[in-house]
C-alpha cells in the first residue's frame, strides 16, 4: 500500500504492510497457542495422575534443559543453515509431540505413562529450542529496518494475546477430555507448520566486517560481551526478572488477599493483559527517541510495582501492580529485541538470539527458583518486597557501568553491520 511515510509520520501498521510478515504473524499466533495449549494440558494432565506438585515441577526441568545445554548450538544451526528449513524441520516433531499423545490417551484412556509423558516433551523441548533462534533471527528479513520497533512491538501484542487464548481454549476443551486438548494443539501447529512453507526462503548470509569468516559456535557469545549495548539490555533483564519473580508466588499471594480460584486467575491474567495493552500503544507510537533512559525507567517500574505489590493487602491495588509489571515488561521486552536485532549482523542474529533465549530462559526459570527458596526462608513478602527493592539496585548499577545505554537514542538509529533483506511491501 505503498512507500514507507516519509519523515516523521509513523504508520502504526507499517509492519504489516509486508505480506511475508503478515504470514508470519499468523504462523507465529498459532504456534505460541499450540504451545500454550500443549503447555497447560500436559500440566493438568500430569497434576490429575499424581496429585503431586513436583511431578509437575519436572515438566519445567525438562522444559528448561535443553535451553541450557542445546541454545548455542541452536543459534549456530540457524546461522549455518536456511532459517526457514530450519523451522520446518522443528516443526516436524513440535506437531508429532501432542499428537502421539492424543492417540495414546485414545488407546489408553485411564492414562498414560509418565515416562512415555516426559520422553514426549523431552523431544518437544529440544525441538523448541532449535526452532527460537531460526524464527527470532527471520524476522529482520521480512521488514526493512525502519520497520523493526513497529514489528516487535506487534509481534509482542500477538504473543500476550496468544497466551491468554491458549490456557483458554485447553481449558474448555480439557471438559471434553484431554484427548481433544492435544488435537487441538497438534492441528495449531500443523498450521504453522502448512503457513511457513510459504514463508520466502532467504539464502544464508555470509558474515562481513569484523565478523568475516567467523562461524564458530561461541561468536554469539563474544559479539554480546563486546557489544555493551546489547549486553547492557539483557544483563538488566536477566537480572530484574531474576529478582523481581513476583509471578511465581500468586497462589501464596491470592489466599493472603483472600481470592478464591477466579481471583487467581484474573491475578495470574494481568500481567499478559498489561504487556498485551501496553504493546498496542507501542504499535500506534512513533518509535521512542530515548530508547535508553526509557528502559531504565521501565525496569524501574518494574521494581517499583513489585514492592507495592508485596506490601498490599488490598486485592485490587494488587492486580493494577500487577498490570503495571506486564507492562513494563513489555516496554523492556521490545526495546531489547529491537536492539539485538538491529545491531546485529544477519549472519550471526542466530546465535545472538540463542545467546538472548540462554538469558531469558535463565533469569525465568532461575527467578522461580529464587522466589520460592526466599518466600520459603524469610516469607512471600519479604521475597517479593526484597526482589523489588534487588531490581532497583540492578537499574542503578547497569546504568553506571554501561553509560552507553543511557545515552541510547531513536530505534530507528540503530545500524546493523549487514542490511537485511527486505521485501517490497504490497
């Protein structure tokens, strides 16, 4: 529909105005519901069979591992071969996973074995794991640079919004049975999978300046530890996440706010609803002009939100903190993908995006850990109010040692070292 506007007039649907992105948008949406889908049954499942909340703790252990130990070589994977191929290939066993076990509830309907259970996901993780850095890193390919805050920006809006139809949709259907949960999710990803053949094929990059000839597995590691941008914007949200897990208490929080199970889970809905708000407004915005201060002011309310969330007694000024933190989230969220994907060159985004799964998969799982060991020790609030107070010493600290995130200016500045393919919009 024409050339990007011209100046300073911001298209706030500039993204979309790329059909490959368009597509990918709606491979991406069913993706992270089929997920979400497969997530939630496999949690009931497993809690329905044992009545034992450290069975379902292992569903995250085996979730988590495969980041830990395989995302490097992930990230390597989607530099060294066809980002699109490589999506295919993962998508292959990301459809089979929840569609053998549909067909095993149908053949043993009394339940199935939690080893086969584990094994399923096993293979489901690793599988993921390869998939995240491929699709991050295509994403630069499919708009122009200009384009990249508007693209995450609504890239995050569908995420927020997929994950909240996802534990919807297997809710009701887990009425009818688990068997039609995991249909459900294998038809999802089946989807995805159908959508991004048609995504365009990019060739691989070949790595220019001072990344030429460098394919090793550990450059994604060498280019964020001398880039401080881009190691400022993760190490703030490794960490603030790390301290500031004030999700993984809700249950403890909502018998002290004295909410029953549908309080709990508007509780648990409002930070995906802050994030999901939050990423609209983004969307319709001209791109930020003080990107730097503005992410040490949204970590800040990060913090800020988790100590007054800790400290209310009050179930509604709870739930507007907690809005509060999935939007700040989001800012920071946005900021760092646009960031990464801009000051990174095309041949490696892959193992750069590996490197960010590493850290993200880190400070979340890692945060969870934190949380219920501090709440065990010293109580929820203390936890809580400590890990607000622990992320405004982190702002603090990121913005003395890294001053060149202070000074971060427009997105739109930002230059990779390598222009990524773009196509025309229609």
């Amino acid at each position: 529909m024409g050339d990007t506007p011209p100046g300073n007039v911001h298209d706030p649907y500039l993204a979309f105005r790329y059909p490959a992105f368009r597509r990918f948008s709606i491979s991406y949406v069913l993706a992270v519901i089929g997920s979400q889908v497969l997530a939630t049954t496999v949690q009931w499942d497993v809690y329905q069979q044992t009545k034992d909340p450290f069975a379902i703790g292992l569903v995250g252990l085996i979730g988590a591992l495969p980041v830990i130990l395989l995302a490097l070589p992930a990230g390597h994977v989607a530099d060294r071969f066809r980002r699109k191929r490589v999506l295919l290939v993962t998508q292959i066993p990301l459809t089979v996973a929840p569609a053998i076990l549909a067909v095993l509830h149908v053949w043993y309907p009394q339940g199935i074995s939690l080893l086969i259970t584990y094994t399923v996901l096993g293979a489901n993780a690793i599988a993921l794991t390869f998939a995240r850095p491929a699709r991050s890193s295509m994403i630069a390919n499919l708009v122009p640079r200009l384009a990249y805050p508007n693209a995450f920006a609504w890239l995050s809006s569908l995420f927020e919004t997929a994950a909240w139809v996802g534990p919807a949709v297997s809710g009701g259907l887990i009425v009818l049975g688990n068997t039609w949960a995991y249909f459900a999710a294998a038809l999802c990803l089946a989807g995805c999978f159908a959508i991004t053949c048609i995504l365009p094929d990019q060739p691989i990059s070949e790595p220019t300046g001072p990344a030429a000839g460098d394919r090793s597995l550990s450059a994604g590691l060498r280019f964020v530890f001398n880039n401080p941008v881009i190691l400022a914007c993760m190490t703030l949200d490794l960490l603030a996440v790390l301290l500031g897990g004030a999700t993984y208490l809700l249950p403890v929080f909502a018998e002290r706010l004295g909410a029953g199970s549908v309080g709990y889970g508007w509780l648990r809905a409002a930070p995906a609803a802050g994030a999901c708000a939050m990423a609209i407004v983004q969307a319709h915005r001209a791109p930020m002009t003080q990107a730097g201060r503005t992410l040490l002011l949204a970590v800040t309310s990060f913090g800020l939100a988790t100590i007054v969330f800790g400290w209310s007694q009050n179930y509604w000024l709870s739930l507007v903190m907690l809005v509060i933190i999935g939007a700040s989230d989001n800012i920071s969220v946005i900021i760092r993908q646009t960031v990464i994907q801009s000051l990174t060159p095309d041949a490696m985004r892959g193992r750069v995006s590996a490197v960010n799964q590493v850290f993200i998969g880190a400070s979340n799982e890692l945060g969870g850990l934190e949380s219920g060991v501090t709440a065990k020790l010293f109580g929820p609030v203390a936890s809580v109010v400590g890990g607000g107070l622990g992320t405004l010493l982190v702002v603090l600290s990121v913005a003395c040692r890294w001053p060149q995130l202070r000074h971060l200016g427009s997105l739109r500045d930002l230059h990779p070292e390598t222009t990524a393919a773009t196509e025309t919009p229609a």
